[in-house]
C-alpha cells in the first residue's frame, strides 16, 4: 500500500505474532499472524477499507522489518534479541522513518522496540496490557478515517 507523493503519511510498525494463520503456502504477513492486534486491524479494514496514506511494517523474528503485504510462509521463529543484527535493524527502522511520515503508532513489545532503535518523539507507542493496547490501536486505526 506504499504509494508516492501523498498527505499525511501514517506508519503502524508491529511486531509478529506468536499465533498464526495455518494458510498454506505463503500469505500477506498480514494475514499469516493472527495474534490480537492483527485482528483489530483485519476488521478495521473489513468495516472501513483500508485507511488512506497507511503503510503498515511488522517487525519478524525472521524476516526483520517487512511491508505488511509481503507473502511469506508459515514459521515458528520469535525474535532473539541476542541474534538481531541490532545495527542493520535499526538503519534500516531509521530509513523507514525518515520517509517522514506525519503520524506513527508502534504496537510491539518492550524487546521488539529495543531492536528497532530510536523511536521519534511524536511517535505513539501502545503501553498497558495486551486489551489496553488493542484499544489504543483500535481508536488510532478509527481516527485514520
């Protein structure tokens, strides 16, 4: 969904999920993890249509920082941060940002975030449980419409 020349630039970085779709062969990575936040998302987008301006990038335990349409198979691999090519990772989260997006909500865990580097200071990062952190990206997603 990544276009050129458009307003208000919006970027939702996740992390991957533990649950996953048992689709087989490959799928959108949106569409193969199946954790909570994914389906707050999917239905998002079922009830309204996918947001104008939203490029959305899942941060993998094995494939590192993907556009959430990429097809990839079905895996078993959580992200170690001991193993991250923490350097890389974070040049290549760096890049992503400065596309200069106006708006940029991250939904991942403390160790997932570590990886990725700085975060800028007017991004939105989801904090609190698992059901207080779906509801944040929920009303996020909303107001994109």
């Amino acid at each position: 969904m990544l276009t050129t020349a458009r307003e208000n630039m919006r970027l939702l970085a996740l992390s991957c999920s533990e649950k996953k779709t048992d689709t087989p062969g490959r799928c959108p990575a949106l569409y193969r993890y199946d954790g909570p936040a994914y389906r707050i998302i999917r239905k998002c987008i079922t009830q309204h249509g996918w947001p104008q301006d939203l490029d959305i990038f899942i941060l993998s335990g094995k494939y590192g920082l993907i556009p959430s349409h990429v097809p990839i198979p079905l895996y078993n691999k959580r992200l170690d941060p001991s193993t991250v090519d923490h350097e890389s990772l974070s040049q290549e989260w760096a890049r992503l940002v400065e596309r200069g997006y106006d708006d940029i909500f991250v939904a991942m865990g403390a160790a997932y975030r570590e990886v990725l580097g700085a975060i800028p200071p007017f991004a939105t990062v989801a904090c609190g449980r698992i059901g207080q952190q779906g509801s944040q990206l929920r009303s996020w997603l909303l107001s994109l419409y």
